[in-house]
C-alpha cells in the first residue's frame, strides 16, 4: 500500500515547482490533468494550480482517476492486474542541445535560424528552449566538454533533425539561413533516397538537420 503522507509532500512539491515557474513540470501538469493540455508551458505556469491540482495529477501519475480513487483503492495498487496500466502517449518531442552559454545560444537561434525563446530558467540561466512552428530545441548548459575533439564533425553526428513538409520550403530555408549567414556543415543537396537537406552547425558544434522531399 503507497505512503500516503509521501505523496501529499510529493504533491507539495509540485505546487511550489509550479509557483517557482519551473519550466519542466509543466509538461507534466499538462499530461496528466486534462484542462491544461491544450495550453504550452508558459500558459501552463501562469494558470492557477492547486494543492488538489497536485494530488490529482500525483494520483493520474500513478493510474488512478483523481486523489480521492487513490485513497480509496489504493490497496489495488499492490496487485498490478487489479489497475490495468493506460495505454502511453506521445506527446511532443523536444531534441536537447549542449551548449556553453545560454543566452549566446538564444541569440543564434533567433537571430540566425528564427526560433523565439519559450523560456530560460536559472540564474545564471542554464536551461532554457526555442521554438518554430512545431520544432522544439531544448538548450542545456555544460560547461565542459561532452563530446571527443571533432567527432561530431568528422562522424556527422547529428544532435537534432528538423522537417518541413515541401521542397520549396527547404530551399526557401536554405536560402533564408544562408542569406542571415548561417554556418553549414552540409549545404543544400538531394540524397540518393530522394529527400533534399542541409545541415546546420551552431556556435557549439551542435549539428542540426534540415530536411524536406527531394521535388
């Protein structure tokens, strides 16, 4: 049978994640607890969430319809064929990038690539995400090496792929990006498998690809 009185501290704890605007509990608030699912995480920190709120997604979280289910039966937790486990979902993908300066990388991505910042969190900042359209970059700060001299270049390691849907976005895209002088580790070029990409290179050697249909 779960502790209780761990899970209401563990509820606590949501609540002030969500009052400090930790960025990252916001897409848990917005998995579990259905009113907040159609709103992005700035919207998700600025809504009002309560100590109920917390329980409740604590009790989803653990496959229970609200707090007052997980009180009630939570006897049933102790056998896992008594609480059939609900059928995941993927939501979102956000790829996550290591970079040495946050607000330098901000810069790149919105000044060169048109990203918009969603958040920075620290002080000093050392996570934070862009966003375009439906693409997502996660930015986390390391400040030392992750990665072994030249590798990624050599071995054309990619740290994040990016779609577009027509062929004349990607030229579009390449243009734009070359026009704001953008560095490239592969200029535009139609693969053999008949798709037509480039690939980026950000001020931390992050390679990101860009990629649409051949046309």
């Amino acid at each position: 049978m779960p502790n209780l009185e761990n899970l209401k501290k563990q509820a606590k704890q949501y609540l002030r994640w969500h009052r400090e605007g930790y960025y990252p509990v916001a897409a848990e608030i917005r998995a579990a607890l259905p009113r907040f699912r159609h709103l992005d995480d700035r919207q998700v920190l600025e809504a009002r969430f309560k100590l109920s709120d917390a329980q409740d997604l604590i009790a989803r979280q653990m496959g229970f319809e609200g707090w007052q289910a997980l009180k009630t039966g939570a006897a049933a937790m102790t056998d896992p064929k008594n609480k059939p486990a609900p059928q995941a979902i993927l939501s979102s993908i956000s790829a996550q990038l290591f970079v040495t300066d946050i607000k330098a990388s901000c810069e790149f991505f919105t000044g060169k690539l048109g990203f918009r910042v969603d958040f920075v969190y620290g002080d000093p900042p050392f996570y934070g995400q862009v966003i375009r359209d439906n693409a997502q970059l996660a930015l986390r700060l390391v400040c030392e090496p992750v990665f072994v001299g030249d590798i990624r270049q050599r071995e054309h390691l990619l740290s994040a792929s990016i779609t577009v849907d027509t062929s004349a976005e990607i030229k579009r895209l390449f243009l734009d990006f070359q026009a704001a002088g953008v560095s490239f580790h592969q200029t535009l070029r139609k693969e053999p498998w008949g798709a037509r990409n480039f690939i980026v290179m950000d001020p931390d050697g992050n390679l990101i690809l860009f990629a649409g249909p051949g046309g």
